[in-house]
C-alpha cells in the first residue's frame, strides 16, 4: 500500500504536464512546492517589513534576525568584501530552510530531498566561485589550488589533493543537505508506518503503537532541528567558498 | 533507514515491468522502476522549474528584500545615532544653563553685598557728617556763649567800677562832705581796683 511505503513521499507527479520540443517541463508536485517555497519565503520576507517600523514587530524583528544572521554569517566567513555574494546566499538560505520546513508537513513535498535540486544550487554555488574567481583574479584564480610554501617535490601532489577537495565540494554540499532530507523524511515515515501497522492489530497493537508515536513526535522535532542546521551549514559552506572566489590565495 | 530503502527496492523489483511505452500516460504509476530521488525522467522539469522559481526568487530578494530590511536597519541606526547626539546637546545646554545660573547667583551674592557695602558706607558718612555738623554747632554756640559770658563780664566790671565810684562818691559825700568830682572817685576807684588785681 502506498501510504505506508516510506519511498512514496519522493515520488513526482505531472499536475499539468507540459513538453517543449521533446522536453518533458511538466509542472510537477516538485514544481509546485518549489512555488509554495519562493511563496512562502517571499511572504515571510515582504508582509512582515510592509509598515517599515522603527520599532519592530514580532514578525518584522524575525526577519531582521534572519537576514542579519545570515549577513554574519557571511561577513564571518567572507568578510566585509563577501557581503556583494550576500543576497545570493541570503536567497539559498531562504529557499533551502523555507523548503526543508514544508518538507515537515505530513502529505507535503520535500524539494530538498531530491538530488537534483541540492545538486543544481550546489553548482550554482561552485560556477558562481569560478566564473567570478576567473573575472576577478584572471589566471591568478588557480593560486588556489597551489598553496604557498610547499616543497618543489610534493607540489604536484598537493595539487592534485586541491583540485580533488574543490571538486568535490559541490559533491559533498549537495549530498550532505539531500541524504538529510531523506533520511530523516523515510524515518519518520517508517516510524509513522510502524503506528498505523501496529494501530491495526487490535488493544495490543494500541498499547504497542505508542513507542513509535513517541519516537515520531520526537523524530518531527529532531527534523526541524535538522531542517534550520543543514540550511545553515549549506549557507556557510557556500560563503566559505564564495570566499575562495575573493581571495584565491590560501 | 538504509533497510527500509533496501526493503522499498526488493519490493518494487519484481513489480510488473511497465510496459514500454506506457511512459508518457500522464499517470505516475508506471514510474516504479528506480529510487524516486535517482530518476532521470524528471530531472528537466525539476531542472527547469527550479531555476525559474530561484532565479524569480533570487530577483526578489535583490531588489526588493535586500534594499528593504538594510533600509530598515540604516534608517534605525541613523535614528539611534541622532537621538544620542540629541541626548548629547540636551546633556550640554543643561550643563551649560546649570553653570549659567551659578554664576548669576555668584554675581547676585557680590552685588547684594557690594550694595550693602556701599549703603553701609552711605549711612557711616552721613552719620560722621550728621555728627561734624552738629559738633561744629555745639562748638560754636560754646565760643558764642563763652565771648557773651566774657562780655557780660567785662561790662559787669566796668558797672562795678561804676557803681564803686558812685558809692564811693556817696560814702565821701556824706563822711567828708567833700564834694569831690565824679572824675577824681572814677580814677581812684580805678585806681584801686587795679591794685587789688
């Protein structure tokens, strides 16, 4: 049965199927909540600075808090220079966060949990650091994959180490937030399946479903924690590199 | 976590194969064949829907949110600057009109008593004055009373010598009956007296 697979939730439905050109664009439950989530931040960002006050308001001071975490988080990471990156990581943190906590709803798409998406804004990321990295520093850009002070003899090795390590942080920054998502969401899931399994079985299987309820309310509030941290990590990780696009030189 | 994967794909491998061709339906359920997150058959249109709504979202947040809430914060800084350096002013013109007024009560404290001083003075010289006048008054109405008691005196003298010889003259008269001239007893008289001085 569907509703207790815990790999359904990942599943892509065509809503309004669309081709161009034998492309398949349909627009999808993935889609849709890629939209719920610009919705959603965008809503959150706008209505509450609408009155612009002095004083903020609760929902005002939430989006202060926000932007001016993520702004030093930047700033910590990228310095004062990095902050021309800082709406761009201003908007991955936002997307990334806003997406992971609609993942939380039961019956709701989590965006985040498919690789494709973690690994499009990853790249996003890593193009944004070599194409301003090559504008900014011409050739100078590659001094960051040859550290100063290194002996003649290892060099190439080192190098090599350099070019594997940046090409693999786009690797490694989309699996980390997608292999979150997704274990965390078939967790719940198994859990949660585990209540209604046992819920079917009779008084026994009441009294024995109350474990795993515990754990899923547990696991839910575990996700939420890890929904706010992977989006904070992918935001910090992406000023780290952005950093390398400014100062290429180790 | 990894076995319910594992469990999910021996699950869906013996599924009935979807029959080729059956891809495009519209539907989802013949798209069991592979983990849902690996499959490539949505990948465009993720692809693409993603980076419409990032890039839409990306274009709101630089020009709109951005500018906002930094806006927000600027103008809040700036406010709080200006109500200190307000604070400041009010701090200084307060401290300015406390010494303001210390000084206009020093000044009060040295005029009152410059006056008092002065009227002190005043009064002191007017009393010396008063006292000159009435002194000088006294002193000359002494030197008045002293020259009329002198005078007084003098004639009572002379009326002495005037009276002596008249009686002088009369004692001879009817001692001696010697008409004697008033002359001669005024002389003797005289004469007399000026021994007896």
């Amino acid at each position: 049965m569907a509703a207790e697979d815990p790999i359904h939730q990942f599943h892509i439905e065509r809503l309004v199927p669309i081709h161009i050109g034998g492309l398949d664009i349909s627009f999808t439950n993935a889609a849709l909540f890629m939209v719920l989530t610009v919705l959603g931040a965008g809503a959150f960002l706008l209505l509450s600075t609408g009155s612009r006050r002095v004083v903020p308001g609760r929902w005002q001071s939430a989006a202060e808090l926000t932007y001016e975490f993520v702004a030093k988080t930047v700033r910590d990471s990228a310095g004062e220079e990095g902050m021309r990156f800082f709406p761009f990581v201003f908007a991955l943190f936002m997307f990334v966060l806003v997406a992971n906590l609609w993942g939380l709803f039961p019956y709701f798409f989590t965006v985040t949990a498919q690789i494709i998406v973690t690994a499009a804004l990853s790249l996003a990321v890593i193009l944004t650091v070599l194409i301003y990295g090559l504008w900014r520093h011409k050739l100078h850009f590659f001094h960051l994959f040859v550290p100063s002070g290194v002996p003649k003899a290892i060099l190439p090795f080192v190098v090599l180490i350099e070019v594997l390590s940046f090409v693999s942080r786009p690797i490694s920054l989309s699996i980390r937030l997608f292999a979150n998502m997704l274990a965390g969401h078939i967790t719940l899931k198994v859990f949660a399946g585990f209540v209604t399994m046992l819920g079917s079985l009779g008084a026994v299987g009441i009294v024995g479903a109350i474990l795993p309820l515990a754990a899923t309310v547990g696991l839910t509030a575990l996700e939420l924690l890890v929904a706010a941290l992977q989006a904070y990590v992918f935001a910090v990780l992406a000023s780290l590199y952005l950093n390398d696009a400014l100062h290429p030189g180790h | 976590m990894a076995e319910a994967f594992r469990i999910q794909l021996a699950q869906a491998e013996p599924g009935p194969a979807p029959a080729p061709g059956s891809e495009t339906a519209g539907t989802v359920e013949p798209e069991h064949k592979s983990f849902p997150p690996f499959d490539a058959t949505h990948f465009a249109s993720q692809l693409f829907w993603l980076a419409v709504t990032f890039l839409f979202f990306y274009w709101l947040i630089t020009k709109v949110v951005v500018p906002r809430i930094s806006g927000i914060l600027a103008a809040r800084r700036e406010r709080i600057s200006a109500d200190i350096a307000e604070a400041e002013r009010a701090k200084e013109a307060t401290e300015k009109a406390a010494a303001a007024y210390e000084k206009q009560l020093a000044d009060a404290r040295a005029g009152a008593f410059r006056i008092a001083e002065e009227a002190r003075g005043q009064a002191k010289a007017e009393a010396d004055a008063t006292r000159a006048r009435i002194e000088g008054d006294l002193n000359r109405k002494l030197a008045e009373a002293e020259a009329r008691i002198g005078d007084i005196k003098s004639k009572a003298l002379a009326d002495v010598g005037a009276i002596a010889g008249e009686a002088a003259e009369a004692v001879v008269k009817s001692l001696a009956d010697v008409n004697v001239s008033t002359q001669e007893v005024g002389d003797a008289v005289h004469a007399a007296l000026n021994e007896r001085r």
